[in-house]
C-alpha cells in the first residue's frame, strides 16, 4: 500500500512539471513581452469568484466553464479585473496569478480581455502556474483579411474566424467585401449592387490538365497558369450579400473581442460588379455582366464623371455609418488604364487639370475621396501601394513620372513590387501596414509560403523607426478557397505566425519555441475538426 501512495504521488508531481514545463517557458502564442515565473502553482479545481465588469466578468464564466470545466464559485480562487489608469497602452495589461488569487490590471477593456486570453492559454488540468506578466503589442494594427467578394461565405464563418483572431490578440478584420466578383454589401441608396452585382451566373475553376504552353519550371507558376487560363467552369448560381443587420451583429461581435473591423469598397479598379449594376459608373457605359472568371478585369470607375464621384460619396457615407472604426479601405490596386485611355471624358479631364498620365488621374481621384472621407466622415482612407502612385503596375507601366501627391494622411499597404516602395512611403513620412504578398498572403501554397517563412517576415526596413510602421496584414485572397476545408488549411497555422509578430517584440521573439507552443493550439484546432495541413507541425 505505501508503495502504491509513493507511487501515485511521484506521478502528481511529474503531471505538475509535464502541464507546466521548462521554468523559462510558458505555452503561449503570442509571447508575452515580459514574464517572471516562480515554483508553484493555482489550483481552479474548487472554481473562481471574478470580480470586474459584467462583459469581461460574462466572458471568463463562460470560457472558463465551456473550455476547461471550471465553475463560478464564490469560495473560489478570486479572479479580480482591475482598471490601471498608468498603463498607457490601452491594449496592455498586467497579469499575477499567485497561489490564492489572480489580478489582472489594465487601463481598458481590450487590455483586460487580451489578458483573458493569456489565461486561457496557461489553463492545464485546471491548474496554472505562478507567474507575473508585464505585457502589451509591438504594434497597434495586426490584421487579417478575408476576401468575401470572391466567394460569400456568411456570417457564421465570420464569427468563427473572428474568434481564432481574438484568441490570438489580432485586433483588425479587414473585410474585402467588394471586387470584379461580386459586391457583398447593402447599400439602401443603390440597391442594384447587391441585386445584380451580389450575383454571378457561374465560376471559372480549376482544369489541373490544362497544358500551360511553354510550362515555365516553377510548379506554383505552373498551377497560377492553370487556374487563370482555365476554360471550366461550375455552371452554378453564386450569391450572397450582408444586410444592414447583418454587419451590426458582426461589428459588435468583433468589438467584444477587441476586434475593428475595416470594410474594403475597391476602387477606382476591381469594378466590373459595381459597373454589372450601374453601367454609367464605368468609362464606357455599355452593359455587363458580373464576370465568371477570375483575374484583374479592365472595367475601371470613371474619375472625371460628377456622378460617379458622388456615387462613391454616398456608398461611404452610407458604409461609414456600419462600421465605427476609424479607417475605411479603398482598394486602389491592379488599376488597368486601358479604358481610361480610350475616353474623351478622361483626355478632356486631364487637360482641364493638368494631370500629366494615368497615375495622376489615379493619386487626384484617390485624394478626392481621402478629403470626403475625412472631412466629412471623420476617418481616414488606407489603400494598397497602388494609390501613392508609384510604379507597381503588373500590366503595364505608364513611364510618365506621378506630379500629384498622394494626401499624407492616408495610410499605405505595402503589398507587391520593389521594396524601395515601401522605402518610399517610409521616407515621405506615410504610415504603413506592411503586408508583403510573399511573405504574408495565405492563399499561397506551403511551397511558396511555408510557416517559418510567415514567421521570418521583416515588418520594419532596417535602419526605419518601428513608429513609421502601424503593423502588419495576412490576407486571404479566396479565388481558388471555395469553402471552409480550404479556408481552415491556408490559414492555420500560418495565422498565429503573424500573430506573434505582430504582438511580440523582435528581440523577444524565437522561431524554436513559436513551434512548442503552437503544438497546444494545434490539438485545439484539431479537436474543433479544422482540416490542416499535417506537414507543417511535422
């Protein structure tokens, strides 16, 4: 019988150091900026009594219960929330568990609910270890996008998304919600964008026996060729749009968990769905259909039209209204000058005010809807590179040299061409969201993008101040990701990679612990059935 009682004590006691680990680790993602650990632990066995507002209080109860079985009892470890005005970052936070009671201080709800998520994460055997954590992000924006313009997928795929982002301190949901594809977003004073621009009659798929002439020897160039030279399609209605109602619920889904939500109406290119509804939107006027093919379409808004210009006045007024965060995303890549070049309108509009080429009559427009924006409706425009005017044009480049001067208080998104580009807005004193495509865009294969490389991203140029960069972007371009297997494969766990840098400090930072720490939420994600690519923990 003694034998069996020292028996069972030595595997207490080895359980304890197994759920707590190396004395200089703790599993979480993102790592704390500073941490102190010491010998023993919190038992949550008998519950907790938390103390604090009825938000944070509602949302502790309910993932303390439903994740870990640890019941609400008021003769349980006291679990206070506390308001700290002297913490100036109003996302960080203090957090001490000791063996009796846990205090968690922060000057803001955010703080309060990132330091809820930090507790989650040290949850084992509802135990936790003793530990102090000082503690608040690198940078102010950590976003993710989700590109609905290309397939709609619903509010129920938002929410589930927008939890994994909270899990992981990501506090910006960049919502593509309008493109060549389709247009995702009700608009009461235009309601043909989501009767005819919300719909398309089919979708252009992938044919993998396609031979691409001349096959170039990079496989993922290869498969780029196959899909977009592809002649299949699926032959099947896709639509879908999100109500007035709809966006309120999300938005304040996404606010309770420390998340702004930034809406992308794109232009003045990726039009063809707004044109399909409005033809005299376009330089053309002529009739179209919603596209079934996927790629950059040559259909662009006209500039020089008074009514278009009050069109995208009214549509973000209109967007404004949904979606309280201080920013709204305009788009302004991929612009093709083709049907700019073949209107009389936009020749006659560049003489009247002397815009030497097509990049100019992009930065006057961009800066026409930046001075509504922010003098109207109080916020600020961010856009892709495109919109400072620079040669970043995959098509083709217009030669002349941009005169106009992108307006300063616009916000820049770094994400395709020389990265003197982004030196360039550094330089010229822009904020920049660095979202590099090779380094941050999730609808590349784990070939062309694999975890330690989303890991490895640079987001501030050495020798430039950490202040000139607001932070980093992940985007999921969705053309070829029809459902959630898909989505759930490109995004995890490549996802928690940009989490970490977007929130620990570089010198904080080890790629070799990011992977023990990840195999936690690896088993999360499995036990909630995500599908994942297996290779990439192995």
């Amino acid at each position: 019988m003694k034998h069996k009682i020292k028996l069972l004590v030595f595997f207490y006691f080895c359980s304890i150091l197994w759920v707590f680990g190396a004395k200089d680790r703790l599993n979480i993602i993102p790592y704390p900026n500073k941490v102190q650990i010491y010998e023993g632990f919190c038992d949550l066995s008998k519950g907790v009594n938390v103390v604090g507002g009825e938000l944070i209080k509602k949302q502790t109860y309910s993932s303390l219960e439903h994740d870990f079985g640890i019941l609400q009892n008021k003769s349980g470890i006291k679990l206070s929330f506390l308001i700290s005005p002297e913490i100036t970052n109003k996302e960080g936070y203090v957090l001490n568990i000791d063996y009796n009671a846990i205090n968690i201080k922060a000057s803001s709800k955010e703080g309060h609910f990132y330091a809820l998520q930090t507790l989650k994460q040290l949850v084992s055997n509802k135990k936790l270890p003793r530990v102090e954590i000082i503690d608040e992000p690198r940078f102010s924006w950590r976003s993710f996008m989700l590109d609905e313009a290309r397939y709609f997928h619903g509010k129920k795929v938002v929410k589930n998304l927008l939890d994994e982002m909270a899990a992981l301190k990501m506090n910006t949901f960049h919502w593509h919600l309008t493109d060549d594809a389709g247009w995702r977003i009700d608009i009461k004073k235009y309601p043909l964008l989501t009767k005819i621009g919300a719909k398309r009659d089919s979708t252009q798929i992938e044919d993998p026996t396609l031979q691409v002439p001349g096959e170039t020897g990079d496989p993922a160039y290869d498969e780029f060729l196959r899909r977009y030279q592809s002649n299949k399609f699926d032959g099947k209605l896709h639509q879908g749009y999100y109500s007035h109602s709809d966006i309120k619920e999300i938005v304040a889904y996404a606010r309770d968990r420390g998340i702004q939500i930034i809406p992308e109406i794109s232009m003045p290119g990726h039009a063809s769905a707004a044109i399909a509804a409005y033809p005299w939107l376009g330089t053309l006027d002529q009739k179209i259909k919603v596209p079934t093919r996927f790629g950059v379409m040559e259909n662009v808004f006209d500039p020089s039209s008074k009514k278009t210009i009050q069109f995208f006045k009214d549509v973000l007024a209109e967007v404004s209204s949904l979606f309280p965060a201080p920013y709204i995303h305009i788009g302004g890549d991929e612009v093709k000058h083709n049907q700019w070049k073949a209107s009389e309108n936009i020749t006659k509009y560049m003489t009247e005010n002397n815009l030497k080429n097509y990049k100019d009559v992009q930065v006057k427009f961009t800066n026409e809807i930046s001075d509504y924006v922010e003098k109207e409706l109080g916020k600020s425009i961010i856009g892709w590179s495109e919109i400072l005017g620079v040669d970043t044009h995959v098509w083709q480049k217009d030669t002349g040299k941009v005169t106009q001067q992108l307006s300063k208080n616009a916000i820049v998104q770094f994400w395709s061409g020389n990265k003197d580009i982004l030196k360039y807005a550094l330089d010229n004193n822009y904020k920049v969201v660095n979202s590099y495509h090779e380094d941050t865009y999730l609808n590349y294969s784990y070939d062309q993008l694999p975890l330690k490389k989303s890991y490895s991203l640079q987001v501030v140029p050495q020798g430039y101040e950490r202040s000139s960069v607001i932070g980093l972007g992940c985007q999921l371009w969705t053309e070829w990701i029809s459902d959630m297997a898909a989505i759930q494969y490109h995004i995890f766990p490549r996802i928690a990679a940009y989490a970490e840098l977007g929130w620990t400090k570089e010198e904080y930072r080890s790629y070799d612990r990011f992977l023990l720490n990840l195999k936690p939420l690896v088993n999360k994600w499995k036990e909630k059935g995500y599908n994942l690519p297996e290779n990439e923990f192995n």
